[in-house]
C-alpha cells in the first residue's frame, strides 16, 4: 500500500513530518494551503480515519500508526486553540510507492 508524508508549517512557524498510510490525505489536503486550525485538524482526522480503514479493508486490522499520528495532531494544534486566527499550512507530500513485486522465475 502507498504511503504518504505530508510536510506541515504550523501557526508558531515550526514545522513537522506528518505520516498516513494511504494517498487518501491528498483527498483531503493540499500542498501549497493553509487551513484555519480547527478545519484542518477536521480534515486530516477525516482522512487519517479514512486511511486506517483502508489498511483494515486490505488487511484486517486498523493502522495503529495512523491513529497515533492523529492524536500527535490533535495534541498539538490543541496548543494553539487560543489563536483566534492560528492556521496550519501543507506544505509538500512525499509519496512512497512500493516496488513492484518481480514475477516468479
């Protein structure tokens, strides 16, 4: 299964390297925006959820580290929940995509 990094500008200028299990974040979030927190923290939950039920879909469990990812981004866009203007940018994606399997000899 692809996975997918994307690169965050939080609203204090620091950034982070965020993971998801699946391209379905690009469904979700753009390269080049900026959300409002509470939008983005609502999209990337969506699509993190959306990821792990992908993972359970093809292999029958949920991806435990796409859930831990999104508590490390709740937890940390709770810390600018004072900030009336306080937006979260996406800045790029990096995609992994899995070598093929060679055919049998």
């Amino acid at each position: 299964m692809p996975e997918m990094r994307f690169h965050l500008r939080w609203p204090d200028g620091s950034t982070s390297v965020c993971y998801s299990p699946s391209l379905v974040i690009g469904d979700y979030l753009r390269p080049g925006a900026a959300y409002p927190l509470a939008e983005f923290v609502g999209l990337a939950r969506t699509a993190l959820q959306a990821a792990s039920a992908r993972v359970r879909a093809k292999y029958g469990f949920a991806c435990s580290r796409a859930l831990r990812q999104l508590d490390e981004i709740e937890r940390r866009a709770a810390g600018f929940a004072g900030a009336a203007d306080a937006e979260v940018a996406v800045l790029a994606f990096d995609q992994d995509i899995p070598a093929p399997t060679p055919p049998p000899p």
